[in-house]
C-alpha cells in the first residue's frame, strides 16, 4: 500500500498548542530536511477555554491573527505540503467548528485535531529524528499547555506511550491564576500532578530507559535557567530542580521571579511547568534529564515526509488493524481494486480529484469487515466502532471519523447522520465515497475469487448509471437481487441507482 510519489522540496508543520502555536518550514533535499524557518507565538489558546469548554472570543480572535501571520509566511515560501494539527484544547474545546472553519481560511490549510496519543507519538519521532541513534531504550516528555505526554521508545519506535491530562495552563489556571506563588499553592499543583502519574509510572518503571529527554517550551526554559543559576552542574536533576522550586516559591509572584531566561510571556505558567516536571522526575526516578532539539513539529515533518514514501505510518496502522482484527484479505483485496476503479471513473464528476479520498476509499475497503471479528450481526457497526475508537497511529481523529462513516454507512440502510459531524469538505465527498463503497462491496459479496468483467459507472449529480455484461448479470441473479435492494436504500439517501 505504499505510495512511491515524490516528496516535495518544501514542506512545512504547524503545531496549534495549548500554550503556543509553533511553525517550521523545511526543505527535502537528499532523504534530509533542511530547516528554512520558524516561528513561535505563545497564544495561550488553553486559558480561553471557560467552565463550558468554550472558547472565548478574545482567544480565537489572537489565536486567529497569528494564523493569519502563519498563513502569509507559508505563501510567501511556497510550500507545497503542510500539515497543521490541534493539540488538547481543541480536543476539549465544544462547539468548535466555526473556529475551525474561520482557522482554516486563516491559515490556508485545514487543521487536524489529534489524540493525545497520536500527539505523543510524533513527539517521540520529533526528538528521535533529531538525537543521535541509539539502540537503547529512552524516555521522551513533553510538557504542554494542556497536557503532559510520556513515552519510551527505541530507535525510532514508541513502545510505551501516554498523554496525561495536566498541562501547564491549566495547572496555572488552578493553583496560580493571581500570580500568587506559595509553598502551599505549589504542593497542591504537584499533587495534581501525581494523582495523573500514579496510573502509569509503575509500567514506566518497570520497562526502563537509558537517557531521558525533555522535549517542551517548558523544559527548555527550565534547562536554561539551571544553566544560569548552576553554571558547574547545570544538568536538569532532582536537587538542581527542588533548589529552583524553592527559589520560585521565595519569589512569592511571578512579577518577582528574577529569572533571566524567563520572560513577561512565560512568568505566567512557569511555576506550573516546573511543578509538573519536578513530580515526573521524582516519580519517575529519572537521574538526570537532556533538552531536546525536535519536538512534535519535527515530527510532524517526518510523518509527512513519510506519506510521500513507503513510511507512512497510517499504512501501517492499517495493517496492523487488518492483523489484529482477522480481516480476510484477499477480500479486502478485491473490493479495494473494485472500489478504486469505480472512484477513478467519476472522481471529477464528484469532486474527489483530492489524493486523500483514494486513500480514505481504499483504507475503508480493506476495513469493512473488521467487525466481523465481533459478531456477524451488524458487523459494519462493530467496523465503525473500532475505526472511531481505535488507536491508529498516523491518524487524527477527523481522519477516523472519515474512516468510521464510510464503513459504517457501506451496508444496509445509508444513514446520513454520521456525515454531518464532519468537516469540510469530507461532510459532503463522504456521502460519495460511501455509495462507491457500497457498489464495491456488493459486488463482491459472493466472495469470488474470479475477477469481475469490466463495470462501468457514469454519473451525473446524484444520479447512478452501472453498466454490466448481460450475460454475466444472467449468471449472478443474486447480484441483481442486491442491486436492486440497494436501488431502495440509495434512493432514501437521495440518489437513483440504474443498472444495466
């Protein structure tokens, strides 16, 4: 299922934080990317979220006007592939799609919400793409606005990955949202914290790392404060760590905390950030911790270059479905082949001349009956339910959802409702990808290893033409029974079906 198109020569990776937005724009050249720019605004988009998970106006309008500032730089470099993801707030964030939708315009580019998972993963291959190689086991954290993601990994493989749901503007927002900082205060952050980790760090413990890095904003900050105040031992440790969270306790506000390489935008969240990393080393029992040079966005560069080659990790991910879950392949074989062809003949009648709906068409044909290995019994539910609930590296969560209504929607009664959560322009070409799914299945249902005579079909709107050999329609009267059974189910969606 790899792809062999050529990569780009500029590509570019756009992190929506919950604290900060970052930019980096690359060129591909040799097998190598080469860093052209970046950018970096802390949006602080987190602190926008209320009690209802909304976010207020004043947030979107700032987080909007940078994406406005992204979107003229990424023009002006002429990139020619750019993937843009949303962190944890716009994973919690309710009613979003308007500010999706205006976010996009913003930048150019749609926006791809990720799980916390799927973040941690690219974070991991951010910094393993940008450290030296190693056989040995090690441990990648990263502190964000809004959460907080462990993993160990070897080479460039995860092997153990989390997302804890505690970040360091919303720890701000709890214990510090006056600029007050007491030992009191501080404890009571870092027993948040511990409460998150207490679920996992024995796995973490028990697998063990090596090295240890720090991949944030935050634990870079922290790494160059060390480096001041400690010039003879300025390692990110446990005492080096306790000696700068009494400091910053003394200090007594975030107005007074006379850290050079702290500035007026970070003040506001470093206490909490060095809280939340002060209990992962402990916890954790991590001796000594190195600043990383990449971070999620050089992952995400590398992912994207992957996509362009034989690494792209959804193709992966789709294997490993197909493994896990039983799928017969030589089925899933031929109903892709059907299904592809059929996209081919009226991918611009349709508007599916984008790459991805070949891709999306076929990963839901080789899906379909993953469910199967559930219940027979509305197994294209069961399909659906793990397409959307699944952990799929490589994937984000717009992405399932695509996967999980087309497969939903392949049999029986075509339910539209599915649809309408997706975002443009996948709410409107799904519907499409769908009907061709649904061909391509029930003309497959016999399970026949003989290859279908040639099947054309024509379309003009929401009206269907299939054109089949005679005699062979003659010889499978249970495919026209199917046809016509399908006829009644499309026309309820609002299409008309013919065959002839």
């Amino acid at each position: 299922m790899g792809n062999g198109r050529v990569v780009p020569d500029v590509l570019a990776a756009v992190d929506l934080g919950s604290n900060s937005f970052h930019m980096v724009v690359a060129r591909h050249s040799h097998g190598q990317l080469v860093i052209l720019d970046r950018l970096r605004e802390m949006v602080r988009l987190a602190a926008g979220l209320g009690e209802t998970d909304r976010l207020d106006s004043d947030s979107a309008e700032r987080a909007l006007r940078c994406l406005e500032r992204f979107g003229q730089r990424l023009r002006a470099m002429h990139a020619d592939s750019v993937r843009v993801v949303g962190t944890n707030v716009l994973r919690r964030a309710r009613r979003k799609r308007w500010f999706l939708e205006r976010a996009r315009a913003a930048l150019g580019h749609p926006i791809e919400i990720i799980s916390g998972l799927e973040e941690a993963r690219l974070i991991y291959s951010g910094v393993a793409h940008t450290s030296p190689m190693s056989p040995d086991k090690r441990l990648v954290i990263d502190i964000g606005g809004g959460s907080t993601e462990l993993v160990i990994g070897e080479g460039f493989n995860p092997i153990l990955l989390e997302s804890l749901s505690v970040g360091c503007v919303g720890l701000s927002a709890l214990y510090f949202d006056d600029g007050r900082i007491s030992e009191k205060r501080f404890e009571r952050a870092r027993t948040a914290v511990r409460l998150e980790l207490e679920p996992v760090q024995a796995a973490y413990r028990r697998l063990g790392w090596l090295e240890a890095f720090g991949s944030s904003g935050t634990v870079r900050v922290i790494g160059d404060v060390l480096r001041q105040l400690y010039p003879d031992e300025p390692r990110i440790t446990l005492g080096n760590l306790k000696k700068l969270a009494d400091r910053v306790i003394a200090a007594g506000h975030i107005d007074d905390l006379d850290l050079l390489a702290v500035d007026a935008e970070r003040a506001p969240v470093f206490p909490s950030g060095l809280a939340i990393l002060l209990e992962v080393v402990e916890n954790l029992g991590i001796e000594r911790m190195r600043v990383a040079e990449g971070a999620m966005r050089e992952g995400l560069l590398y992912d994207l270059m992957g996509r362009f080659t034989d690494e792209d990790a959804r193709v992966r991910s789709v294997r490993a479905m197909e493994k896990r879950y039983h799928v017969d392949g030589a089925q899933a074989d031929r109903v892709e082949a059907t299904a592809l062809a059929l996209l081919a003949q009226i991918e611009s009648q349709w508007g599916l001349e984008d790459p991805f709906a070949e891709l999306a068409l076929g990963w839901a044909a080789r899906l379909h009956e993953a469910g199967l290995d559930i219940a027979h019994s509305k197994y294209h539910r069961h399909s659906a339910y793990l397409l959307e609930h699944a952990d799929m590296p490589g994937f984000p969560r717009e992405e399932q959802l695509l996967l999980a209504a087309l497969v939903g929607g392949h049999r029986r009664q075509f339910l539209l409702e599915p649809l309408e959560d997706l975002l443009p322009p996948w709410d409107r070409h799904a519907e499409f990808l769908t009907v061709l799914l649904r061909l391509a299945v029930l003309l497959h249902r016999g399970r026949s290893p003989q290859p279908l005579p040639n099947v054309q079909l024509g379309v003009k709107g929401r009206n269907l033409t299939l054109e089949l050999p005679a005699r062979w329609m003659k010889e499978h009267p249970l495919t026209l029974e199917d046809l016509e059974q399908e006829r009644q189910f499309l026309k309820e969606a609002g299409f008309r079906l013919s065959y002839e």
